[in-house]
C-alpha cells in the first residue's frame, strides 16, 4: 500500500518534537501495516524553500525514510480542468499535482489536512482515496481492531490542580502562550473537562469559562458588543479516530444551552497543523472568523459562533444544536442492543454506564448513522428524528418501550451502488463492525438498506412509554408502534416535548 503525503503533513512530523501527537499515532499505524510512505518531488522543492532552516536540515537528513516518487503522472482533461478552475497559485498547482498520482493510481491514497485538496478531490470522484488525518485513523483502526493501541476512557471532570502540568500533552501550549504554566497552576481549584488512554496518556482537555455582559474586551477587534458568552478558553484534541473533538463540542454546546448565553468564542493562533485543524473543526461547527484578539505574544484569531441563530435547514451542523419548530417531525424505532451503544447519554436507569464507557467512535460522534429499509425514505435536511427504544425482551412493551432521543437529519444516502460504498458510508458513525455491515447490505437482494446521517441533539430527562404515548394519541395501540420513519404531528412532538421534561431552548420557534 503506497501513500502519498501532503507536504505540511511531513513537516508537521519531522518538525514535531512531541512525539506523542496525532501524527505519531498516523506514523505508527504506516509502520503497523507496512504501508509505504512516498512523498512527491514538488514536496521536496517545497519543503525546501521553508522558511526555518532548522526544519529544512530536518528533513533533509531523514528523506531516506521515505519514498521520493521517481516520475510524474501525465495529466488528463479532467487534471487539466482542476487546474483551469483552482490552481491561482504555485502552492495550488503542487495540490493538484499531488491528486494528479492519487487520480492515476499511481498510489493508493494521499492524507492531506487542506480542505482546498478534499474540495478538489470530490470534483475528480475520488474522496474515497484523499483522507485527512483523523479520517484515515478511523479507517485504519476499524480494519484492523486488533491492532489499536488503546481505548479512550470516558470523558470526566478533573480540577486543574489534579492534572499533571508536566505531561508532554501541555507542551504546544507552553509553546504558544508565554506564561501558560503560571496561567495554569492559578486555575487550581478550577475545573476542566479530560479524557485520556487506557493507559493513561491525555488525550483531551477542554476548558470553559462563562462571562457576563461586563466582560472588559478591550484587546478584541473590532470590540465586543455586550452579550453573555461561553469562551472555549483552552482546547486540545489529539486525533486518534475516536472523534473526541465532536465529544468535546457537545460538551462545548450543552454548557452553552444550559447556561443560556448568546455567544461561544474561542482565540487561537494559526502556527501549526494542529490549530488549523481544530480551526476547521470550529467552523464545520458554525464557528466564523470576527475578528483579531492582541496579546503581547501576538495576534490570536478570533471566531464566534452564534447562539441565537435561525437554524439553517439544508446545513443543520451550522446552527447546531438548534432547530426550528416549523419542520417535518419523525419517530423511528432503534432496537435495545444498539439504542445505548448509538446514544450513550440517553442510558436508561436499568443499564450500566460501565458498559457504555466512550471507547468507541460512534459513541463519541455527533454525527451519526441510522441504517434502515423503511417503505418510507423521502426524509430531507433539517427533518426532525425521535427514537423510540423498543421493549427489553421479555418484558411488557407498555412499559419498557421508551421514546429517549431528539436528532435531526443531516443527509440521506438512498442509492448505494454496492457493499463496499454502503460500508464506506456508516462505518464508525453506526453501531455496526464492517462484517455485520456487509450482513446487513447482503440480508435482502431486493430492498437494499439506505443510509441516514444524523447529528444527535438531545437525552430527554424523562422517557413517555408506550402507554404515555397510545395515551397522548402519538401511537394509536400496541399493535401501531413505529417500524420505520412514521411521521407525526407538530402537535405530537410538542407532546413528546412537554412529557419528557425536556430544557426547550435547542428549539426555535
């Protein structure tokens, strides 16, 4: 297998005095697997013209690590077309001469952190062979479970003061921001949110702060108006294919509910891979750049995100978590053995949390995957999903049968040319390992599954039965529960709403 890096990829690796980062696990997972690591010729120009020479040197010593393409594949109209339409730049022109290898097959994937690439890799039909870092793990880590380093453990809460400053996980940081370590230790009492390995390692660390309309913004330009505000003030994710950076933004986003503010911001720099990552991330999220923070270290970037938005319905992750009243509402059953697996936050009071510890990809994911062969499928963005949890076996329906869950669909995949797409399509957003993805794409020759990507909004606190629904008039009896999409009245889900004690303000009126 012959992979083909971007050359910020490289740099990130042999500049990287952390060795314990995102691209050490990538590089880990080369050497696991045998996979060749090539990297093009217009890298290498590329590379040299750096501007730190130390990083230069760096590479230079260790080139023979790697396989230096010998040849260049010829372009094609469709090359040529990328070019035409793309390419304003030398930079742009080596992005698509790197596709340019991945399009001839002259290597079998390329992983690669620049949107502008993906965007050009969708054109030319290939996205299946570009993947970013944190994508490619995933891919690596579901083919091959066995040979995973470790599990995450749950996301906890842990005062600052408990937190080991000297773990290598904080060194970026001390990089970045002049006086981190005293900045840190004064938080003591303080509390963040942390996950990490099995065996210990960090992972993840999240901390929040709220502020009030008062809050002096004298070094943001242009100035803040007076609002109340959530700052993300320190975020790190290390990539791993277990989608933390969507666990920590639910987190990110449940604070923001719960407290009620009008707006979530964070400030970061823009050095690294690391940070345009986690940059990129913010503003698939609806994060938008405001404007410029000054520190004596320089200047921060500063992007914002809207908690009082007029959900978008054709992009709901841009106004998540909210949605609007006025749309199409749909319950669906999910069965017990895959309910809590797929939402562990809507764990019912007779299960246990250490069965559901966030070890697992599509546990931690907001976005998610529901598979399905409902007679019914012209579901579109922005519809409203409620899931209703089947009986335990062996116990009365009545009782056990729960509506637990609010999400809203993202997009619908309903033509699915073969298992392999289908399986490309839901791995680490279901519940489902790839064998038993292929069972379910093999079940039925005649009515093939169809694919649901929903982003995962609410646990209700309280969950309506089966016989608090037949009695509000959403389910008609016993023998009318859901078995597919089945859609319902506003005025049912207003039920639902109201019965399940739910916290309404995810819902625009």
């Amino acid at each position: 297998m012959r992979i083909l890096l971007d050359t910020n990829i490289l740099i990130h690796r042999e500049a990287n005095r952390v060795v314990n980062e995102d691209i050490g696990v990538l590089f880990r997972w080369f050497d696991k697997l045998h996979y060749e690591k090539c990297i093009h010729p217009l890298s290498l120009e590329e590379i040299q013209k750096h501007k730190d020479d130390r990083t230069v040197k760096t590479i230079e010593t260790k080139i023979q690590n790697y396989n230096l393409l010998k040849t260049e594949a010829p372009e094609t109209t469709a090359i040529t077309k990328i070019r035409e339409k793309y390419d304003g730049s030398d930079n742009d022109a080596i992005d698509t001469s790197l596709l340019k290898e991945v399009y001839a097959e002259r290597v079998d994937y390329l992983i690669t952190e620049d949107r502008d690439i993906h965007r050009k890799a969708a054109e030319l039909g290939i996205s299946n062979l570009v993947f970013s870092i944190d994508s490619f793990l995933e891919k690596v880590s579901a083919e091959n479970p066995t040979l995973t380093d470790y599990k995450t453990s749950s996301v906890s809460k842990e005062y600052f003061g408990n937190i080991d400053l000297k773990d290598q996980f904080f060194d970026s940081f001390r990089d970045d921001y002049q006086g981190f370590d005293k900045w840190f230790n004064s938080k003591s009492d303080e509390v963040a949110y942390v996950c990490r390995s099995e065996r210990g390692e960090m992972l993840a660390f999240l901390y929040i702060k709220i502020e009030d309309k008062n809050e002096n913004y004298s070094n943001i330009e242009p100035l803040f108006d007076n609002k109340k505000r959530l700052k993300i003030g320190t975020f790190k994710v290390i990539s791993n294919g277990f989608k933390l950076g969507e666990r920590f933004l639910k987190i990110v986003f449940d604070n923001s509910l719960s407290n009620q503010v009008d707006e979530i911001y964070v400030t970061l720099f823009n050095y690294t891979e690391e940070q345009e990552r986690l940059i990129g991330l913010l503003m698939d999220w609806g994060f938008q750049l405001y404007g410029i923070k000054h520190t004596p270290t320089g200047d921060e970037q500063v992007f914002v995100k809207d908690f009082h938005p007029d959900p978008v319905q054709e992009h709901p992750k841009q106004t998540y978590p909210f949605i609007k009243k006025d749309k199409r509402y749909f319950i669906v059953p999910i069965y017990p053995s895959y309910h809590t697996e797929l939402f562990p936050d809507s764990i019912l009071n007779n299960e246990s949390p250490d069965d559901f510890v966030e070890n697992q990809p599509h546990r931690n994911a907001i976005q998610k995957v529901y598979i399905s062969r409902s007679y019914y499928k012209d579901l579109h963005p922005g519809d409203i999903i409620i899931f209703y949890r089947t009986k335990t076996p062996g116990t009365n329906a009545c009782y056990t049968s729960v509506v637990t869950t609010i999400g809203v669909v993202d997009n619908v995949f309903k033509d699915i040319k073969d298992g392999d797409e289908f399986i490309s399509l839901c791995r680490k957003r279901s519940v489902f390992t790839d064998s038993q993805l292929k069972e379910h794409w093999d079940y039925n020759q005649r009515y093939k599954p169809f694919v649901v990507n929903f982003l995962y909004l609410y646990s209700f606190p309280k969950r309506p039965n089966l016989k608090a629904l037949i009695e509000m008039g959403v389910i008609a009896d016993t023998s009318s529960v859901p078995r597919g999409f089945e859609e319902i009245t506003k005025n049912q889900f207003e039920q639902i709403i109201e019965a399940s004690e739910s916290n309404e303000s995810f819902i625009i009126n």
